[in-house]
C-alpha cells in the first residue's frame, strides 16, 4: 500500500506504486504512473501522464511537467523543474489566451539511475543518460550522456561519474576509475563505457 499524505492531491486515476510515499501538498495529476517505493516530497508536482520507474525521489517543491518519463532510480532535486514547452506564451499572437489545443507539450527523459541538483531546469525536448548527474543549478538544454557530471548555464559536460555518483580518476593507462566502487570505464567518441570484466 502506498502512503498518501492527507493535505497531497493525487488525481483518483493516478497509480500510485506498492510502498510509494506522496508527502503534504504535493500533487499528482490525472493518469500519471508513480513507480513502487517511490518518494514524492513536500510540495512537489507531478504533471499528467508522466511515468515514473521504481524507486525513484522527487524532492520538495520540484516540478515535473508532462509527458516527461522517469526510468528507475531517478532523483528530482528540491524545487528542479523538467519543461514542456518548447516556445511558451501565455497569449497567441492575436492577444487571445492560449488553450491546451495551443500547444502540444514535449517531455524531458531521465534514464536509470540519473540525478538532477537542486533547483536545476531541464529544457525539453531532453535526454538525461543513465547514471548522469545534472549539477545543482545548471540549466540543460542539450542530451546529457551516460555517466557525465554537467554544471553551468548553458549545462556542459565537466566530469564523468560512476554509478555511485562520485567523480572518475583517470588512469595512467586512460582509463577512468570510480573511487568508491573500483568500476573501469573507458573513453570512446566522447561518450563512457563500462568495462565488463
């Protein structure tokens, strides 16, 4: 059974996963897919239609705007904020308000095990790639590969990281290792493999 809190507004034809928890004012829209042992925090949105794999955090005050899709093991930092509007306006050129039949949203994707800092903003149309870490207030507006660390405004690439989160050393040999799990990855036309020994 999930765990709902009270003062949450979870849309009745949401599904919510097997030990989820939804936090105080948080809000779950109609048909979105909540994951089992999901945590959703304090005040947090989760737009209509999103997916969202198993065990993933949505922190306090972060917004997740449909239709984006989540895999497994994703963390939304506090008050991070993934897009949906490539050219946004409240009016139409004519000065009327613009209506949902106006636009038609696009999504971020965040593949397994990717985390988004606190108070960062992912430009859709993006990918996340798995195990990526978008730093605390970076702005991405490009795909982000697997395994890189990327900070700034616009977002670029500074690091590469493990699954642990950790930034990689490179070896003397080229290689690049994780300090905290001893996992080898290698280098290849600016993207990180693993090395399956």
């Amino acid at each position: 059974m999930p765990t709902i809190a009270d003062s949450a507004d979870v849309a009745s034809d949401a599904r919510i996963g097997v030990d989820a928890k939804v936090w105080h004012l948080a809000q779950v829209r109609e048909g979105a897919e909540i994951g089992d042992r999901c945590i959703i925090g304090r005040g947090a949105y989760v737009g209509s239609g999103v997916r969202m794999g198993a065990d993933c955090k949505v922190q306090n005050y972060a917004l997740v705007y449909e239709p984006a899709t989540l895999a497994d093991g994703v963390f939304i930092g506090p008050a991070a904020v993934l897009t949906n509007d490539t050219y946004p306006r409240a009016i139409s050129p004519d000065g009327s308000i613009k209506s949902s039949a106006d636009w038609e949203p696009v999504g971020v994707t965040i593949e397994r095990g990717a985390s988004i800092g606190a108070r960062a903003v992912c430009v859709a149309p993006v990918t996340i790639g798995a195990w990526a870490t978008v730093a605390a207030g970076a702005v991405v507006t490009k795909d982000v590969p697997p395994f890189a660390l990327v900070a700034g405004v616009p977002a670029r690439r500074i690091r590469w990281v493990g699954r642990a989160g950790v930034p990689l050393e490179q070896t003397d040999d080229g290689a690049w290792v994780c300090p905290s799990t001893g996992a080898r990855f290698a280098e290849r036309n600016g993207e990180l493999h693993e090395v399956v020994e």
